[in-house]
C-alpha cells in the first residue's frame, strides 16, 4: 500500500480544536445563513453576522400534546440556559406592536391566531435583541406544517426539535388535575405536584378547556398535525416519552463518555492488572485504524483519578464523558438477587427474571461477589473514585441510570449526537 491509498491519521489535536471551539457548529451555521439569506454581497453579510456571536445561543423548539408536560420543560431549560420563552399566549400580549395588537384580537375571541399572523410575531420577536443574543425556545410552535414550513423559509432555524410523547389516557387523566398559578404563570396539578405554600394554593386557578371531552378533542387535533410536521425537521428531532417524572425528561446535553457505577453494568477492567500493563494494550487498541476513523467507548474506564491522568498523558482525551447515577438500594437490589443455574449456565434474577420451576430454583447459586457485603465494598472504592473523576472530567454530565435501559440510551444518544446549546451568561 502506497501513500497514496493508505489511510491517513489524522492528529488527534484537530478534531478536538474543532470541537472545543465550535468550528464544525461554525462552518454549519454559515453555510446556511448564506443560503437562506442569499445576501448580495456574502463577505460583508457574513462579518456582520460572526460579530453578533450568537451561534451558540439556544434555538429549541418544545412540541407535545396536552398535558404532556412541554411548557414546565420549556420554562426550566429557559432558566437552565438563561434564554427566552415564546408561547402564543406570551407572543399576544406584548405592548408597542401592532402584530401583537391584531393577534390577541384574533386571541380573545377564537383562542386561536392565524398562522401568517403567528408565524410574523416570531420572527418580529425572535429579531429583537435578548433572543439575537440569548437565544429562544418556541412552547408549541409551530402548531401546524403550514406553521413549521413558514419559519422554515423565514430562516428561523431550531437547532434542536424536542417532541414529546405519552399515551392519551395518561395525557387525559393529567390534565383534569391541572392547576395554574395566574402570578407566576406556574404550572401545578392535583395529585402529583400541589404547592406546599399555603398562598399559593388559595389562588390557583382552573384553566379552560380541560375537560375529558376537549382535553380528547385537542388530542385528536394535536395527532392529526404532528405526524405532518415532524418531517420537517428530520435531523434535528428527539423523541422523549413523557410518561415519566418531569426531572426525568428535562436533559441538558453536554460533551460526554460513558463510565458507571456497579450495578449499571460497567465492565472495568481487572484490577489485578497494572495500570501499566492496561494502558499499553488500551494505547494499541486505540492506536488501530477503526478507532483512529470511528471513534471508541471506553466501558467503565477510567476506574481512578491515576487511570484518568495515565489516559489523558498518552493523548487519549475523551471528548463525551457520562456518569450514570444509581441508588445503592437499587445497586445492591441488581446484584445481590442474581443467580446462576450450575446445570446450563443460565443466569436469572429472582425480582427481574426468576426461574420458570422450583426445580430451578432450588439449585441456583449466587457469585460469591455478588453478596450484600462485597457489593457495598465496591461501592465504597467506587465513591472515594468517583468524586475525583468528575472533578478530572469537568464537563461531564451525571444521568439518572436507575431507569429502563432504552430511556438511559436515549439520553446518551442525544448527548452523543445533538447536544444542546451550552448556557449563555
């Protein structure tokens, strides 16, 4: 193989500048600016356009059916990320606009704005000078494809789709205990979220239209239009089941890897081994052409602050790192209740998977290193390593692993693929 035909190496150096300082964001941003735009002269639009430096500002849009939970999602990230939200209802009754003054005519009587009149208010807002430096997040706009394709040749480009989902009768039963607060414009209900001050619960109100029958009607409305619009934002969408608590489903993404606790299924490698010895070979994996071209996941390594300054000397810094946060209850109700059939090898849990027969059962056995007292001890090494590790690895995020593994993997997924903006002071 000739110089010419051989893979080349690129130096690690490059794709982290890239990444640490936005330059693929960067290339990304411009090239559609200019398409969008298609200014007369592209060089002086351009200048005019990097010196804003708001490339990195949040552009999100929030869509879900009623209920689902998307204006209390909206409204933390807004105060996470220090950006604006817009809503119908924030967007109609803005003073010293004229926009404003004919939508919430249109408002007050039909609860509904005409889609070219809406679709203007978000460009005239989205133009003004807090969301062209701080960005925005739009609540439920656009409600339609008609919507979603007029922002769309308007040039107001989301970076990030959220799309929020949940079976109708959980939807339904959720919003016949929904409470809100007119002061703060705070959302509560009933059952699973009843303010503690006494203040605040004297003035909570009902809001309109949360009966079963026009909480189905808008369902069906909401049904009929998301199919349509989701095809417009094809690289951009996550999907996000709401069926779970709403400190679940808010996710701030930031650049990760994946190490975890025991019980998450981590695969360290065996202590036995010097770090030495385990760095030699992990250097010749890393060092092959398939992870040079496509990357590599390191599995529950670094287990120690030495492992993690060891790694990062030889030049191996990774550039997505992920801390799966599990309970020790949990922890110890993962391991210490599995169990090994002698005879075929199968390996059951005696909460999760338990044994089809008695016959089973009674022969089962339990690894030595799965008992209550071994599994506390691994934890135990595994706290006093872990502070340190996500003191060594500062932007790394902490995800919530005592969850369903597809829910984990969606959340590690979107951190990998479409992390969101960072925060903007």
């Amino acid at each position: 193989m000739d110089a010419t035909t051989a893979p080349h190496r690129i130096p690690p150096e490059m794709p982290r500048y890239g990444e640490e300082n936005h330059i693929f964001e960067l290339m990304q941003n411009m090239l559609e600016q200019l398409l969008i735009h298609q200014p007369q002269d592209p060089i002086l639009f351009m200048i005019s356009h990097l010196q804003r430096d708001n490339m990195n500002v949040p552009r999100i849009v929030i869509l879900g059916p009623p209920a689902s939970g998307k204006t209390t999602i909206a409204m933390w990230l807004c105060k996470h990320l220090n950006t604006n939200l817009l809503t119908v209802e924030n967007l109609v009754i803005r003073e010293y606009s004229s926009l404003a003054a004919d939508a919430r005519r249109h408002y007050q009587k039909t609860k509904t704005v005409p889609s070219t009149l809406l679709i203007r208010l978000v460009q005239e807002r989205v133009s003004e000078e807090d969301c062209v430096r701080r960005g925005w997040i739009l609540d439920g706009i656009p409600e339609t494809r008609e919507q979603a394709l007029m922002i769309q040749t308007l040039g107001i480009a989301p970076r990030h789709v959220i799309v929020l989902s949940c079976p109708d009768t959980v939807l339904i039963e959720r919003n016949l205990g929904k409470r809100i607060d007119p002061q703060t414009g705070e959302i509560y209900h009933a059952t699973f979220d009843w303010p503690p001050e006494a203040e605040v619960q004297n003035r909570l109100m009902v809001p309109e239209g949360i009966s079963e029958l026009e909480t189905a009607r808008r369902l069906l409305q909401y049904h009929r239009n998301i199919t349509r619009i989701l095809p417009a934002y094809p690289k951009f969408l996550k999907v996000i089941s709401a069926d779970q608590p709403c400190v679940d489903v808010f996710y701030q993404g930031k650049r990760t890897r994946a190490a975890g606790f025991p019980g998450c299924d981590p695969g360290p490698p065996s202590p036995a081994v010097p770090d030495t010895v385990i760095m030699k070979v992990l250097g010749q994996r890393l060092d092959q052409q398939d992870s040079i071209q496509r990357g590599w996941v390191l599995h529950g390594f670094p287990r120690d602050l030495d492992q993690a300054h060891l790694l990062d000397g030889l030049g191996y810094q990774p550039n997505r790192v992920f801390f799966l946060n599990v309970p020790l209850d949990s922890i110890i109700e993962r391991l210490t209740l599995r169990r090994t059939d002698p005879i075929t090898g199968e390996r059951y849990h005696l909460m999760y998977k338990p044994p089809p027969t008695m016959e089973i059962q009674a022969r089962l056995l339990q690894h030595p290193k799965d008992t209550e007292e071994q599994v506390k001890l691994k934890m135990d090494l595994f706290y006093r390593n872990s502070s340190d590790l996500e003191q060594f690895y500062r932007t790394a995020i902490t995800l919530n692993g005592d969850q369903d593994p597809y829910t984990v993997f969606e959340y590690i997924e979107s951190g990998i693929i479409n992390p969101l903006p960072k925060k903007v002071l």
